[in-house]
C-alpha cells in the first residue's frame, strides 16, 4: 500500500488553497455545491454569490420566483433544473429542518439531488466533520497514482475511506481538487512539474508503453 500521508503532504505543498468565495454556511455550501455540477468555479461562485446578494438566506431563496433565480444563475450549466432544485432545497430547509443544515450523511442525501459527493462536501467544508467527496478530479487523481482502483465514485468512496486519515479527511478534497485542475489535468497532465511523480503509476505505466514504441 502506497505511504497516502507522504503522497498528500507533497500534493497537499504545490496546491493553492481551495475554499468557497464568500461563505462557510453550510446553507450556502449546500446550494453552491448543487450550482457546482458540471459548471466551472467562476460562474458557479458568481451565481451562489449572486443569489446570496439577493436572497440572503433559506427563506428569501425559498421565496422566490423560479423565473428570477434562473435568470441569475443563467451562466451555470443546467440552469433550468437547478433554478428550481435551489429553490426546493431552500424550501426543505426551512419546512422540514427548521432553517437548520442536516449534517449528517443520511439527512442530506435525503434533499432531492444531494448526492453523496455534495452531502459529504457540506458536511467537511460547512461543518468540518471528516468525511470524503469525490468528485470528478479526486476520482481521476487517486486512481491514476494508485492510491485505489475504483471504476465508480462510490467505490472510490469506500477505498478512500480506508487510506485516508480522519484528520487529512476534511481538506482532502479541496486539496485534490486543485491539484487536478493545474497539475494532474484530465488532459496532458504536467508530470514535469508533479511532486509525486515516483509514486505515480499513470507515470510509470504511460513511459513504459512509450519506450516499448
């Protein structure tokens, strides 16, 4: 098994730190997660921004005008579904949970369209309880190292669960997130530049399949 506290550390060196623009309410958290999917960061932290400039909190977004919302989060990708989603979330929020973020796991995935990436998203970054969010660049990172061998996010889930720590758990996933998006990229990754190029197998496998050609 892979030295996963040596690997995070040197990952965790050469990544710009990763945080929401301008909340930790795990109110907030929770719908700019939901805004996130399949969106890029400047026009989902622009339209979380946006809707908390005008709404404030669970009960102004629960109010308002589907029409409104989608007009602000128009940028952000799915904007017809998600204008609603907000809305709704805000809406159990305020009925169901008296205005109070469920934070645990089985609570959120409970909200129509919380998954369990967004679920566990909230609770590390909304309620600093350990917990581990894969997403499309935690999935993409661990695997090409090696760290796990996961064909799906929820496997992945599992397997991380086991490697990484309590205490490593809660920055996890910001950490690999940035260190996906500038170094480990989904497309011609900058292994010249990787601090964990020795422990990579995505490196190793891809320079032996290039000097057998």
């Amino acid at each position: 098994m892979k030295d996963f506290v040596k690997i995070y550390k040197k990952i965790k060196a050469v990544s710009p730190e990763h945080h929401f623009e301008f909340t930790d309410d795990p109110f907030w958290i929770l719908i700019t997660t939901i805004l996130s999917h399949r969106t890029k960061d400047k026009a989902t932290d622009e339209a979380a921004r946006s809707l908390y400039n005008k709404y404030r909190d669970y009960t102004g977004l629960s109010e308002a005008k589907t029409s409104d919302v989608k007009n602000i989060i128009k940028n952000v990708g799915f904007s017809n579904v998600k204008s609603e989603r907000v809305i709704g979330t805000a809406k159990i929020i305020k009925e169901k949970y008296d205005g109070i973020v469920p934070d645990t796991h089985d609570e959120l995935v409970k909200i129509p369209g919380v998954g369990s990436k967004t679920a566990n998203i909230v609770l590390t970054q909304g309620f600093k309880i350990p917990a581990i969010a894969v997403d499309t660049h935690v999935f993409r990172v661990s695997n090409r190292i090696g760290l796990i061998s996961a064909r799906n996010p929820d496997e992945a889930e599992e397997a991380l669960k086991i490697i990484v720590p309590h205490e490593y758990q809660i920055e996890f996933n910001p950490t690999f997130v940035e260190f996906g998006k500038n170094i480990c990229k989904p497309i011609n990754p900058k292994c010249e530049t990787c601090p964990v190029l020795a422990y990579c197998d995505y490196f190793k496998s891809y320079h032996l399949e290039k000097n057998k050609k």
